[in-house]
C-alpha cells in the first residue's frame, strides 16, 4: 500500500444534498451528473462548470437515479416509485410503482425501457414512452429469489445482484428467465454489481472487502479465468480490517475500474493484468458512489456515509470530481519473466 | 474595416470577430489529426471570411440606417447573431471533442486487443508508441499493428490447430474411443505461444513414435500370429479378423488401439497354448510310433513317412515351424499311424503268446509234469481278442510259467534221470522175462548172438533194480519233504508207482517162489514118478499169467506221452482246484492285492510307464510270481521302452517353457502397467501465467506504481468494523443491506439464513 496518493482530491461541486449520497451517474452526451439521495432530492450538476442546474423533491429518499438522455432521466424511490424526470422543465412524472422500496434503475438504449429491481424481490420493465400511468408503462414484472440490490446492463444482458448472494443473468430479449442463475463467488453479501464495458462479463463487489471478476461464457476456458481479490482492508496490529466495497465504476475507454469502499479509498485496476493501477488519496468518509465521464477524463465521487455502522455522526456528504490522467487508468500490460521463445 | 461604427456596436462586431477568430483558430488544435483537414481553409479564405463578414455587416448597417431600427433592436440583433455564432462554434468544438474521445477509444481498444493477442502468444509488447503523433496517425499505425498481430494470432492458431488436428487423429488411432477424452485436447485461445507449440509439437511427435512402436508391435503380433497359424494350419485371415477386421487389409491403416495389441497377444498366447498342447501331443505319438517300431522292426521305407512325426519329438516349442506340422489333420495322421501299429503289435502278440503256450506245453511234457495252460491258452486267445486282457501281462504270465517250469524241470532232472534207468530196467525186465519164457530161443537164427548178449545184459541190470527203487525211494521222498508237495510223474505220484512196482515184484518173487517150490516138487514127482514109471511132465504152461501183468503196467508206463492228457478227470480238477489254491495264497501272503480279480485299468494301457503304478496281475499264478514281478525295472518284452529320458527332457523343456512364459507374462504385466509412460510425452501444461504476487521487477514512475491484486483467499478476520452498531428493532438474523437499515425496510418473509451476522 505504498503507491504514492495524488494530492489533490478533485474538485468538490457545491451545492451537495444534505444527506446521505445514493448513487450518481454521468451522462452519456455531457458531462453532466446526475445524484440522487437519501435527503429525497435527485440534482443535476454540471461536473465541469460546477454548477448545479436542477433539483427534484421527491416523496421519499432516492435510492438510485439515471438519465434517459441528456434532458431527462429517471429515479428509484424508497416510496416505491418510479419516476421520470424531464430537467429542461424541472418536470417529473411517476412511471410505476413496486410493492416495496425501488433500489435500482437502469435504462437500456438497446430496448429503450426502464428497468428497475426493487425489495420486493421484483424486476420490472418499463416502457417510458408510453403514456403516464403504470397500465401503460410496465412491459413486464419478473420475480427475484430475493431482494435486489444491484443491476446492471451491457448490451442485452442484465445482471441481477440480490440477497441471498444470488446472480441471474437476463438475456433482454428474453426476459421470461434468466440466462443463467448463479450463486455469487463471495461468501458475504453483494454490494454492486457492474458489467464489463467490452460485454464478456461482470465485477462483483461484497461487503467483505473483496472483488470477484466473472464471466459470462460458461464453457471451461470462459470460467477459468474467473477470479477474486482482495480489496479496501486495512491492516492493523496483524489484524486486518475490512470494509464494504460499495461502488465499482468502469472506465468507458480502457476497460479498467475504479472501487470505492467504507474505507474511504478509491483505487483503480487492471482487471486483465490483476493490477491495481492507482490510489487516490482518502476521502473524508466512506465512497458511496463513482462514476466515470463518456470519456473517462472525469471521474465523480461521491464521499459520503452509507450508514454501515448505523446512525452516527459523520463527515458531511460531498462530491468530488477529479480529472483522470491517463496513467491513473491505462492498462499496463503484462510483464514476462522469461523473454518469449 | 474602415467603416464606422458606433461604439457599443463595434463593441458587438469586434467582440463577435474575436470570438469567431478564437475559435476558428482553436478549431485546427482540436482538430489536429481529426477528420477535419484544417490545411483546406487557408489563412486566405478566413481574410475572406473576414471581409464577407465585414461586408455584410456594413451591408445590414445600411439596411438598418435605410429602414431606421432603433439603436436597442440593433444592438439586440447583433447580440443574437453573436449568440447564433457562438452557439454554432460550441457544438462544432463539442463534436470535435467526442470525435477524439472516440478515437482514443478506439486506439485503447485496439491496444488492449494487441495486448490481449501478445499475451496469448506469449510476445513482448511492440514498443510503445510515441504519443507525440497524432490520433490519427497513431489509430492507423495502431490499426495496421492489430491486423498484424491478427494475422500473426491466427497464423499461430492454424498452426497450433493443425498440430492439435494431427494429435487428435494419432491418439484416436492410439486409443480406444473410452479413453479418448484423455487427449481430446482443446485449443486454449489464450496461450498460443511459441512454447504451446513446440509443446504440442514434441507431444504430437511422442504420440507419432508411440503410433509406429504400436505399428511394429501389432506387425509383429501378426507376422507371430501367422506362423503359428501356418505351423497349426489354421486359417490366418479368419484369426486376424476375429481381432480386428482392420487388420486384415494388406494395406490401410490398421487399427492400434490397446485394446487391440491385447486381444492380439491373447489370441497368440491361446494359438500358441494349443501349439503347446498339440506339440506334446505329436510327441507322445511320436515317443509310441519310435517304440512300436523298435518293437516290432518297422522297416525304415515305413518309417521314412513319419518321419515328419518324429523328427520334431524332441523340439522346442519355437523350433517346430514347418508349416501344418502340427495341424489338426497331421495329427490325426499320426494317431491313425499309431493306431494301426498298436493293433499290429498286438496281432503279433497273440502270436508270439501262442508260441510261447506251445514252448511251455513242451517244456512240462519233457519233464513229465502236467500241462496245465492249455485250457488256459484258448481263455487267453479269446481274451486278447475280446480286449479283455491285456497281452502283455499275459505273456508276462506265460513267461513265468515258462520259468517256474523251467525251474521245476531243473529240480526233478536228478529224479527223472534216474526214473528213466529205473523205466528202462523195468523194460529190459519185462522183456526178458518175455525172452526166457521163448522156448525157441536158442534156435540160432539170424541174431540170436545178440539177444543173447541183451539178456545178459538185462540180469545184470534186474538184479539192480530192488537198489535202484530204494534209491529213486529215497530221492523222491526227500524231494517231496523239501518241496513239501508230492513228486508228480505224468500226473501220478511217483512214490505210488515204486510201491506198486514193489509190490508187484514182491509177488512175482513170490510168484517165482511158488514156481521154484512148484517145481521142486515136480521134480520130486517126477523122480518119484520116474522111479516108478521113469516119464517127466513139462512145468512151462503153469506159469504163464503173473508175469504178464508186470509186462502190462510197464507197457501203460511207456506209451504214457499225450494219453495222460485226454484223461479228461485229471484235466478239471486242475483247472477247478488251482485258482481257488492260488488265490487263497495271494491272500494270505499279501492282504495289498484286493483288485486281482477286478480289472486293473491300469494294466490296460500298453504305453503305460513303469513308475505309474505296480502292476498287478489278475491271473498271476503264484505267490513267488508276485514277488517277482516287484523289482519291476526289468524291461519285460513288449513292454515299452522306459522313458524317464524322455519325459524328463520334455519336462525340463516343459519348465523352460513355463519360465519362458512366465517371464512373458511378466512382460506384459509390466508393459501394462506402465503403459509407455505417456506422462513423459505429454508433460503437464505448465503453468503460464505469472504468479499472482509476484512484485513487480521494475519499479515504474513512483506516482503509478501498480500493486498486485490480492487474490489469495484468507479466511474475514472477526475484527470487522463495519456494522459495529444495530438497528434495535430489526430482527438479527436477516440478511440486510445498509440501505435497507436505513431505511428500516423489514422484508416481509424474514429470510432465515443469516449470510452474515451483522
């Protein structure tokens, strides 16, 4: 743990939610960011101008947020709705409702729905062009073994994280069942979940402090090279600490990833090469959220406690966003100890 | 730009003109290496731009001045057209820049595919490109590399392919389709180094040795297979076929799978168990045709045929390779051979045991004892003939009789010589007594000198015959008390014939006595007479019965030869008596020999050897005759050949050959357990892959070191510190995430198993 840490933390927008980050996302077209939180308020920064361009109330906290396109978006509530939200007209309508608290959403350019996984051991699709009123917008609901916590998207998969450490991976053409059920790698709970961007597989994160790299492809080879490691654990007097490792974000160009955990680090890998590139300095707390701009020169943070030791004062809940230089996320290819025959 | 204008309003134009020079001159830097060719606008065309610029704004002037705008619309105008500009220059630069996020994107990707395809094929990265270029010459420098390395990649890959392709067809050829999932070796995309290939290559050439050991083994196997056929004149093809009908073609590749070399060999070692067994077999007939022929003189152009038979009695198993010399059909021609010989030797037998029969009748008539074989002979005759009896014992049994009789003449010489004296002064007696009573017989005649000279003769010998039966008296009487049976002469006992003749010449003593007397007292009478009437009567006609009873018996003595035995009495008490006599001194002497009267199958067997058991005869005759027969080495006629020579050389090679195949079974014990060692030909892939913690050698620019991944398994520590404090009133062993804590989200179904205590 000696690589050197940067020492500039990022720039920190102003304007942060006043309570606990849930997720953030930068948009696919700028560079825009979007960051919904448990102070029930979804915003819309510009990370570059850092400025911040719109605030939506909710009824309840917002557990997870994404954009549509560049003018509009969607967010998963903990009052177990869906809803739309056009920033242009600070406008926001309700897509549809679950049984239990929304945890995440994703939007698929590829089919051009909604797809949210919520407590209620559910997954729904939804159409967001049709009409408001959950009659019109729910294409289907497809029932989890357990509560979901994580989902994410690459293509026409989808990866579904739940309790109980179970992984269903969808084919979106498909929905009816999963392509392939899975139990996860990791002994404990499952934290995130996020796809490769090259497709071929997903990184999952537990709250042990540990990383596993899957692969779809299930013949013997594909699942040879899957693997696991260790992260965000502190050693101290020969005992080592671990904390959740909450966020995964890949780089939308060079494939590596950074990891935030409940240590307050943010480290960067070379999942090909099983290499961490870089450390960034501590945040204040816990790293709730991280995400990569379109063009990976950007990257969010979002420090900001996740409650994993319950009520208890904190440091305040911040956003920080840095420019990523490009040795911080670059592969670095193997190095052969023998010269090649 | 001469015209005047106002001063807000200039304000406005120079502001747009800085504004639009700004960016166009940014736009060549952010196009640099773009698709965007900035070198088709000259700085001319933007002077150009310029003065058009100018000119229109001088132009809408005019307007403006013509149609009298106010100063406000104007300015606000000017403001919009300022905006209209800007807002246009932003989206070209925002486009320019998502272009270059592209091209990175893509140059990142094509770089990670050449790291991936280096990594596969196991290459030292090309040298890292000098970034200072442009994009675009980087993407297609970039783009020409990867279909390089493409093109290397799966030129690697055929390669590879191939060898994989060969390794597959050898070991299916090898291996047996059971097993094939051993080799069935897939192409690994991710190592496709040089070392897989000479790896696969060294396999491939093992597997393609092992391929041609394994020919040559089954050519082998085939070439041993089709002698012994030859030599057991057994269809070849047929044999091959029922191993594998892949064998059979001349040409064509046969099948060489284990399975296949060990039906082989087991169908060798079945042909060449039964070569064995077909070989000992000819030698025995060989070992019995060498005796009969010894035995009964075959002559040598007869020989000369079997000559094939015997010349291998001798062989080794691997000597004997003439072809058919131990078929089904030549041994058959063999046994036949000894078939008729064997009935040829007994034919002869009968003979020489009626030669025989007749040697013993002859040897007991000169001795003057009791034929007792002849009912004996026919019984034997008609035994042989019916297989009932085995010829050799009989002629043993004849043989001993032969003996014993021998013997017993032997004994009695003495007696009978003196019996014969005895006979032959009896007949002088006899015929003296006949002489004196010739009255004719001074008349001289013709010979009467000679008779004269006989009777002589014959007074001498009569008066020594009262000596000679005293003495022939006390021979017999000895005889009989050391041999403690009576002395039979001709059947009668000759003690009772002495006495007989004893007594009968007692009464002719007494005879002659009377005579004397008689004529004494004639005489008397007649001088008396004489005296008184001076005549003198003729005693002659008195006398004339007694001495012809003397003259009778003799006369029954001599003509004795074969009448004795048509006395048909004699004849059955000695056939019925001495078999019971016999028997019941067997048994008496030896209590062992309870099978006598039951077949001995083991005297059936002409070839039998001598140490396969004692023989015991059914008709043995005596008890010495049992003794004899015990020291049993001597060579009996007829009997075979003893050949403790022979079997102990076939048993010496019988081991040999039992070691010889021991040691091949050992062989192919050890051949199968260890089959080639095919470990050594494919050596475990060896693990490529860098070693997880391994430190990185060479230390890179401080800022980015890159730390290895820990992705070694440790057991969480209890010291987890997340999680320290609880939600009261939420139920411990639910699996909960933070958020639903926090939420204070309770599921409905508790789950029961606690993943992890929090």
């Amino acid at each position: 743990m000696t690589a050197a840490v940067a020492p500039v933390a990022g720039r920190e927008l102003s304007n942060p939610p006043s309570d606990g980050i849930s997720n953030l996302r930068f948009s696919n077209h700028s560079d825009h960011l979007l960051v919904s939180s448990w102070d029930k308020t979804v915003r819309l920064y510009d990370a570059s101008a850092n400025v911040l361009r719109g605030e939506f109330m909710h009824g309840g906290a917002v557990l997870d947020c994404c954009f549509h396109d560049d003018s509009s978006g969607f967010s998963a509530g903990a009052d177990n709705t869906v809803r739309r939200l056009v920033f242009n007209y600070g406008k926001e309508d309700i897509l549809g409702r679950h049984d239990a608290p929304v945890r995440c959403v994703e939007y698929s350019y590829t089919i051009g729905q909604v797809i949210t996984g919520s407590w209620d051991k559910t997954l729904k699709c939804w159409d967001p062009r049709g009409a408001s009123g959950q009659e019109h917008t729910l294409v289907g609901t497809y029932s989890q073994p357990e509560r979901v916590y994580s989902i994410s998207l690459v293509g026409h998969r989808l990866v579904v994280a739940t309790a109980g450490r179970h992984v269903n991976v969808y084919d979106l053409r498909n929905m009816s069942q999963p392509e392939q059920r899975r139990e996860s790698s990791l002994k404990y709970q499952t934290r995130c979940v996020r796809c490769y961007p090259n497709g071929t597989g997903f990184a999952l994160s537990s709250v042990e402090g540990r990383v596993a790299m899957e692969f779809f492809d299930l013949s013997e080879a594909g699942q040879s090279k899957k693997y696991a490691f260790k992260c965000h654990r502190k050693s101290e007097a020969g005992r080592d600490i671990v904390y959740p490792v909450n966020s995964i974000a890949f780089h939308p160009i060079y494939g590596t990833f950074a990891t935030g955990g409940c240590d307050g680090y943010v480290n960067v890998w070379d999942g090909n090469n099983k290499k961490r590139l870089y450390q960034y300095s501590k945040y204040p707390t816990s790293i709730a959220a991280l995400s990569f701009s379109r063009d990976g020169r950007l990257l969010a943070v979002a420090s900001s406690y996740t409650f994993e030791e319950g009520d208890k004062p904190h440091e305040p809940d911040s956003i920080f966003v840095r420019s990523v230089n490009e040795v911080e996320v670059k592969p670095k290819p193997k190095v052969y100890p023998t010269p090649p025959a | 730009m001469e015209i005047q204008f106002k001063a807000t309003r200039s304000v406005h134009f120079l502001c747009i003109r800085s504004a639009i020079i700004y960016l166009y001159l940014r736009l060549p830097e952010l196009c640099k290496g773009h698709c965007l060719n900035m070198s088709s606008y000259p700085s001319r065309q933007i002077q150009q731009l310029e003065t058009t610029c100018g000119s229109l704004l001088s132009e809408l002037q005019k307007i403006w001045d013509e149609v009298g705008e106010s100063e406000a619309d104007r300015d606000k105008m000017l403001y919009d057209l300022e905006q209209e500009c800007l807002e246009i220059y932003r989206r070209k630069v925002e486009e320019a820049n998502q272009n270059r996020a592209q091209l990175r994107k893509v140059i990142a990707d094509a770089k990670a595919e050449i790291a991936h395809i280096c990594s596969a094929l196991n290459e030292d990265l090309a040298c890292a490109r000098q970034s200072a270029r442009s994009l675009k010459e980087e993407m297609e420098a970039i783009a020409h590399e990867v279909e390089q390395m493409q093109e290397k990649k799966i030129r690697r890959r055929n390669e590879i392919v191939e060898v994989l392709d060969q390794i597959q067809a050898v070991s299916k050829e090898i291996y047996s389709p059971e097993d094939e999932s051993h080799y069935d070796v897939i192409l690994d995309e991710t190592d496709l180094s040089l070392k897989k290939l000479e790896e696969l290559r060294k396999a491939l050439s093992g597997l393609q040795k092992e391929k041609s050991d394994r020919l040559k083994l089954v050519l082998d196997h085939l070439k041993t297979l089709d002698t012994l056929c030859l030599v057991l004149g057994l269809d070849f093809k047929q044999k091959v076929a029922e191993v594998h009908p892949s064998l059979d073609e001349s040409s064509g590749s046969k099948n060489l799978s284990c399975d296949t070399i060990e039906r082989l060999a087991a169908a060798i070692q079945s042909l060449r168990e039964i070569k064995i067994e077909r070989m000992q077999k000819l030698q025995d007939l060989g070992t019995s045709m060498l005796e009969l022929w010894t035995l009964m003189d075959t002559p040598m152009e007869e020989q000369q045929m079997f000559q094939r038979v015997t010349c291998n009695i001798a062989a080794t198993e691997d000597e004997i390779t003439e072809p058919n010399s131990l078929s089904s059909n030549f041994i058959k021609f063999a046994e036949d051979e000894v078939l008729r010989l064997e009935g040829l030797k007994s034919s002869k037998m009968k003979d020489l045991i009626l030669k025989k029969q007749l040697e013993l009748e002859e040897l007991l008539r000169r001795a003057h004892m009791v034929c007792e074989a002849d009912s004996a002979k026919e019984y034997s005759v008609e035994a042989i003939e019916s297989g009932a009896l085995d010829p050799v014992s009989l002629m043993e049994q004849i043989e001993h009789q032969i003996e014993e009789a021998k013997g017993d003449a032997f004994s009695r010489n003495d007696i009978l010589e003196k019996v014969d004296k005895w006979l032959a002064a009896c007949e002088e007696e006899c015929w003296l007594e006949e002489y004196t009573m010739d009255d004719n017989r001074y008349n001289a005649g013709r010979g009467a000198h000679l008779a004269l000279k006989r009777a002589e003769k014959a007074r001498a010998i009569i008066t020594k015959i009262p000596a000679m039966v005293e003495a022939l008296t006390v021979k017999t009487t000895a005889w009989e008390k050391e041999k403690g049976k009576e002395f039979l002469y001709d059947g009668v006992r000759l003690l009772s014939m002495l006495n007989q003749y004893s007594v009968i010449r007692q009464e002719k003593e007494r005879e002659r006595q009377r005579q004397r007397d008689q004529k004494k007292l004639q005489e008397q009478l007649i001088v008396e007479q004489e005296a008184l009437f001076g005549s003198k009567p003729s005693p002659t006609k008195n006398i004339k019965g007694a001495p012809k009873n003397v003259a009778g018996w003799a006369a029954r003595r001599f003509s004795l030869g074969g009448i004795m035995l048509q006395t048909p009495m004699n004849e059955k008490v000695a056939v019925c008596s001495r078999p019971t006599r016999k028997i019941d001194l067997l048994n008496r002497k030896s209590p062992l020999n309870y099978n006598q009267d039951g077949h001995s199958p083991a005297l059936s067997s002409g070839k039998r050897k001598e140490n396969a058991g004692r023989p015991i005869r059914k008709h043995s005759t005596s008890n010495a005759n049992a003794h004899r027969a015990e020291p049993s080495v001597i060579r009996k006629p007829f009997s075979p050949i003893p050949s403790a020579t022979i079997s102990s050389n076939a048993n010496i090679t019988n081991t040999l050959e039992d070691h010889e195949k021991n040691l091949m079974l050992q062989k192919t014990n050890i051949s199968n357990g260890t089959p080639l060692a095919p470990s050594k030909l494919f050596p475990v892939k060896e693990v490529t892959e860098t070693p997880r913690t391994m430190p990185n050698p060479i230390p890179l620019t401080p800022p980015t070191v890159s730390v290895p991944m820990q992705t070694a398994t440790t057991m969480i520590t209890p010291s987890v510190l997340y999680g320290a404090t609880r939600v009261d009133d939420i139920p411990e062993h639910i699996e909960l995430s933070f958020e639903e804590r926090r939420a204070g989200f309770i599921p409905p179904k508790p789950h029961v198993r606690p993943v992890l205590q929090l």
